[in-house]
C-alpha cells in the first residue's frame, strides 16, 4: 500500500495596505526635512527622521490637542482606617440593687 500525503491550500494573509500608507508617508518625511536641510549633519538627521515620522506625527497631534502639555492628575491616597471605638460604661450610671 502506498501512503498518499494530503495536500492542502495553503493561505498568505498579506497586509491591509499599512506598509503602502507609511511608505508614502516616509518619502513625503523625506521630501519635507531634505528640502529644509541646509548642513550635512541635518541632511544625516533628516533621513532618520524620515524613518520615524508617525512619532513625530502622533506627539504634534497631542500638543494640538493639549494631551501632551497637560500635568498628570495627582495620585489618589488610600483611605485611611479609622480606629473602632468602643462605647465605654458611664462610672455614674448605677448598678441595679440585688434584693
């Protein structure tokens, strides 16, 4: 008897179109800083930027919106437990009379 392998369709998911977006999105970076870059070493800084621009992009976002500049609200203190009280016999209160 021969032992036949079963072949299955195998499926490549690609991506949704996200690499395409930050691609074009890193030549326009590039286009952006070259054209503004008078030195070398900012030339040098403009490539780098270019890689990174959805950061650049996501913190200016936030300074429009203020997130960025507002301080952190301050932390909240655990409550504080309270002593039981315990109700204390009056010394003047009278015992009842044996008879």
């Amino acid at each position: 008897m021969e032992m036949q392998k079963e072949q299955r369709a195998v499926q490549v998911h690609t991506g949704g179109g996200g690499d395409a977006v930050y691609g074009i999105g890193m030549f326009g970076a590039w286009v952006y800083y070259f054209t503004r870059a008078t030195t070398t070493q900012e030339r040098v800084k403009a490539f780098f930027k270019g890689l990174v621009w959805p950061a650049f992009l996501v913190h200016e976002l936030f300074v429009f919106l203020e997130v960025a500049s507002r301080p952190a609200p301050p932390p909240v203190p655990p409550p504080v437990p309270q002593p039981v009280r315990r109700q204390r016999r009056s010394s003047s209160a009278k015992k009842p009379a044996a008879g």
